[in-house]
C-alpha cells in the first residue's frame, strides 16, 4: 500500500488556508514543524476531514500528482493540524529546461486557520528545498489564495502554463501559477511554461 495520497486534487492551496468564518482560532502555544514519514488520505482527512473535494479543485477537471516530501504541524494531542508537501517538477519555460521544486498540498484544519500554520509549513518546506539545492519553487493555487503566496514571496508567472495530463494530453492550467526564489540572483524567464509532468 502506498503511504501516498492517490492521485487527485491537490495544489498548493484552497480554502484549507483561509482564515476561518467565525474568528481567528483560540491562542494556542507556537507550533514546531516536523517532517512527516508520511502523508496519506488518514493523514489528509485527519487536517480537513471527510470530503470529495477538500482543495475547492474538482472543476478544473484535471490529475494532481502526490507530493513525495512532507512537512505539518501536530497539536498537543498529536492531531496533525497543517500539510505542505514537495516534489520536483521538469519545466520547460521559453526554451529553456529546468527544474522547480512544486508545493503543493498546504492544508490548515478549520479550527486552527488563521494562526500563522500555513506560513510555517510552507516556510519549512521552502527551506528544506533549498538544502536540497533548488532555486525556484513553483505552485498554483485558487485565485484567492494568490494574495496569501505572494505575501510569502511568490511572484506570478504571467502567460499560459501548460500541463501533462493522463493518456498524454495536454491542459492549459487554469489555477494561478506562482514562482519564489530560492537563492539570490535567481531570475523566472521569459516564455510559456510548459510542465513536463503532472501538476503536482
């Protein structure tokens, strides 16, 4: 059995991030990010709960792929809270090949949005990324949530991204697409994005 989710919805954010209707969450203690041995549906529905759709993607229509690296936060029982999760992606952007480290899953439980969760996982995996050596991240997410990345430092890709689907189509992404510097000096360039790969 894979310790992965299957293949399904899973971009870098939804509402799973937003802060929650009813007021920020009760003061809690601050939170120490762990890098987790896995991340599964058990694990996705212990953060979000039951649901066919918890990211808010199901109409683009299109197949995520897993994360392969995760990072989240557990509350003082031990309930795993918030996810962010990393894989590498093959991009070709202008002509030009390179690789970006994609983030994806970042999920926040209802109870605990708008406590600084997300900042954290994400600011965890960020770094982790690059001890790993990448120079740019790269995510989509709801047009929403845009405002929340570049607050992290993620900048918009401007142009049409195109992505892998199963049976080798092709599908214009329809999600926001953002970039973040992962080393100084670090430039986006110029171009379509094509994604060889999955989005993740």
């Amino acid at each position: 059995m894979s310790d992965r989710p299957s293949p399904g919805p899973h971009p870098a954010g939804s509402s799973p991030v937003e802060p929650p209707p009813g007021g920020p969450p009760p003061p809690t203690a601050p939170s120490a990010v762990e890098r987790l041995e896995r991340y599964t549906r058990v694990e996705q529905q212990e953060v979000l709960g039951p649901g066919a759709d918890p990211y808010g993607v199901a109409y683009t229509g299109l197949t995520f792929l897993p994360k392969e690296i995760h990072f989240g936060v557990r509350a003082a029982d031990g309930r795993l809270v918030a996810h962010a999760g990393l894989l590498p992606l093959p991009l070709t952007v202008g002509g030009t090949d390179l690789t970006a480290i994609g983030v994806g899953g970042v999920c926040v439980a209802p109870d605990r949005r708008g406590g600084g969760l997300a900042r954290a996982v994400v600011g965890a995996a960020l770094d982790h990324a690059r001890t790993l050596g990448h120079r740019r991240a790269l995510l989509f997410c709801r047009p929403p949530l845009a405002a929340f990345y570049r607050g992290l430092g993620f900048r918009e890709v401007t142009g049409e991204v195109t992505v892998e689907q199963p049976e080798g189509r092709l599908a214009v992404m329809p999600l926001r697409t953002l970039w973040a510097p992962l080393s100084a000096g670090t430039d986006w360039p110029e171009g379509p994005v094509r994604l060889r790969s999955l989005p993740m």
